[in-house]
C-alpha cells in the first residue's frame, strides 16, 4: 500500500522533471494526477452519499465504494507519476475527513448502522484529529502509517457491507445478507483493533524525542 506523503515535493528534487512534474510546478503544487483522484473519489463518495440520501442504497454505497477506492490509489498515482508534496497530503487527508464526516452524519441520520458502531468511528477519527492538533502546537508534523491507512480503508469496507447486507435482508435474501453483515462485522472488528494501534502510535509519536516514519491518521485520514 502506498502512502500519499512527502517532506518535499518530488519535483523540486535534483535530477530532470518528468510531464507530469512539470504540471505540477507550474501549478503550484496542485494539479497533479493524485489531487485529482483524490478530489475526484470524494466528489464521487459525496454524490453517492446523496444518492443514499434520496433512498437509492446500492447505487449510493456502489458510488462510495468507487471514490473510497480513489482514496487507496491516490498514493500509487503519486510515486508513479512522482508528484508526491506535502500539499498532496494535506488534500488526501483533508478529503478523507470531509467525506467521512458527512458519511457519518447521513449514516446515523437514516440509520443505517448501530448507533454505537457509528459512534466508535467517529471517536476514533476525533481522536486522530486532535493528535495532529496537538501535534502540530508541538511543531511536529504527523503522517498517516500504512497501519493507519489499512485500519481506515476496513471502516469502510464495514461502512459499505452493514447496509448492503441490511438491504438485502429487505429484499427477502435473509442469508446473503446476514454474510454480508457479518462480514462487515468482521472488518470493522479488524479495524478497531489496527485503528487503536494506530492512533496510540501517532500519539506516543508527539512526545517521543526520536523522529519517526509512521505518523498522521489516514482518517486524519
């Protein structure tokens, strides 16, 4: 899995600029093929979101799927294409936040989830934000781990099953649905437990004197 962080945009390092890298500097950093995904999954996720709004479950929870998916890419692009910066990440982990906030809010709104798992979620990820606050008064920069990353990419995983399973229970397929919730159970069990291990990670990584590779939350990110 790779992972959309930088200390330095890779454009601005020795050796010749690639097309891609060219854009990128003219740009000022923001046109680059991981910004766009990055943008382009969460515009995707929100539209889906509407559309579960509106009662259209699974093609909203497919259109999520496809923009979370972006959210996984994003990094690939970016060291593929060598546009990696430090204002790539800031984007990443800022459209991580914004569509996992506004899934939450509809996810609790139209119940489409226990309270409780919802709840859980949401902790987490406000954990994760106040640690980079924290973090950043400390003059520390966090970046997400890979643990992090994997942990997030779960939550929605059990994000999307819960009520596709819960659909097709409605949809008088009791047994399919009832393995798909389960499933779902069983991601986001996994993601509470890599969740945790992240976050205690990202918090022991402000006050520990040595420098460290694995820091802010994807769910920062």
């Amino acid at each position: 899995m790779r992972l959309h962080t930088a200390k330095k945009a890779d454009w601005d390092k020795e050796g010749p600029r690639n097309v891609w890298q060219k854009i990128a500097s003219k740009s000022y950093g923001t046109l680059t093929p991981a910004n766009i995904a990055s943008i382009g999954g969460a515009v995707v996720a929100i539209y889906g979101l509407l559309l579960i709004i509106d009662g259209n479950i699974v093609s909203g929870l497919a259109l999520v799927a496809i923009g979370r998916f972006a959210d996984l890419v994003d990094g690939i692009i970016a060291e593929y294409t060598k546009t990696k910066s430090p204002l790539g990440e800031i984007i990443d982990a800022s459209m991580d936040k914004i569509v996992m906030g506004f899934a939450l809010i509809v996810f609790i709104g139209i119940g489409l989830m226990p309270w409780p798992l919802i709840a859980i979620v949401a902790m987490q990820n406000i954990a994760n934000i106040m640690i980079s606050v924290v973090a950043r008064l400390r003059n520390k920069i966090i970046h997400p781990s890979r643990l992090g990353k994997l942990a997030t990419a779960f939550s929605w995983v059990a994000l999307i099953f819960y009520p596709f399973g819960d659909w097709l229970r409605n949809e008088n397929n009791e047994l399919l649905g009832m393995g798909f919730i389960f499933l779902a159970l069983v991601f986001f069990t996994a993601y509470l437990l890599m969740g945790a291990k992240a976050s205690l990670h990202y918090g022991h990584s402000i006050y520990s004197p040595r420098k460290t590779k694995q820091t802010e939350p994807d769910v920062l990110k």
